[in-house]
C-alpha cells in the first residue's frame, strides 16, 4: 500500500467500524464481523473515491448535521401534522429546483440528503435541466429551503465550491 493512503485508510477503517457498532451494538460476535466489514467497505471505498478527491470542512459538516437534524424534526412534524388533521391543507405536486452543483457525485450526494428530508423527494430531472421534486404542498417556498440546504452542503466539501 502506497504510504500516502495509511492515514485516510485508518480514518475510512475506522469510520465504517464505528457505523458498524453504532448499528449492530458492542456485541463481541458481532465485532469480528464489523472488522471484516469495515476492511472491505474501505478497500472498495479507496478504490472508488480515491484520497485526496474532496477536503471536507469540518465546521461547515458539523454546521450541516445540526441543519439537517434540525430540519428532519420540522419537516417530520409537518408531515405528521398533515396526515393526522384533515383541515390542514394538502397541495402535492412537483417544484423545479435550480441546483448550483453540476452534474456528478457532489448533485447525486445533494439529491440523496434531500430525499431523507420528509416531505421532499428528487424525482429525475426537470426538462429546465433543474431537479424536480415532488413535494406535499407546493405553496411553501420549498426550492429556496433546498437552496439554503444546497448552500449549507457545498460548503461541506471543498472543491465543490464555485469560488475556490
């Protein structure tokens, strides 16, 4: 293994194991297990995203967790709200968004976070070129929340950044 690859294969070993124990639990059976799964899950993920692709800021993804927490909790208790109570008004439909990232890993990373939100779910490609998104009410300013979630996102990782 090239020496330049030991430290971010421990920091992916490590990732994925700690997934792993969150998941599964501290079940000693189950650790060998995880080792064995977390080698292999960063074996492949150094071959598919080599080291040195992106810089991940870690202030502006802590930033973003909390955001996206947050978001997951508002956005979880409206849609709640408008399965359970019938007078709150339902308007479901597709919205455009102009997403800022290209086409390629950075857009499908966005499109996969936005689909954990509720209440939102990226459908394919708007003929605009933009992502469409079927939503539960199309009154709410949806594309400008997932401007702000896309903002919060590309300052997560460094050479997504239009101005770097």
């Amino acid at each position: 293994m090239n020496r330049t690859l030991y430290r971010p294969a421990a920091l992916r070993l490590f990732g994925f194991f700690v997934v792993w124990v969150v998941v599964t639990g501290s079940n000693p059976a189950d650790l060998v297990a995880g080792a064995v799964a977390a080698l292999a899950a960063s074996w492949v993920s150094l071959h598919l995203l080599r080291p040195g692709a992106s810089r991940v800021r870690p202030v502006a993804l802590a930033r973003l967790t909390l955001h996206f927490l947050r978001q997951s909790v508002v956005a979880g208790v409206d849609v709640a709200r408008r399965a359970l109570d019938p007078r709150l008004p339902l308007n479901p439909g597709f919205v455009t968004h102009s997403a800022r990232l290209p086409s390629g890993p950075g857009r499908n990373t966005f499109t996969a976070l936005m689909s954990l939100l509720p209440g939102t779910v990226p459908t394919g490609l708007a003929e605009t070129g933009g992502l469409l998104i079927h939503c539960l009410d199309v009154g709410q300013p949806v594309s400008a929340q997932l401007a702000e979630e896309e903002a919060l996102f590309t300052a997560v990782v460094k050479d997504l950044r239009n101005d770097d």
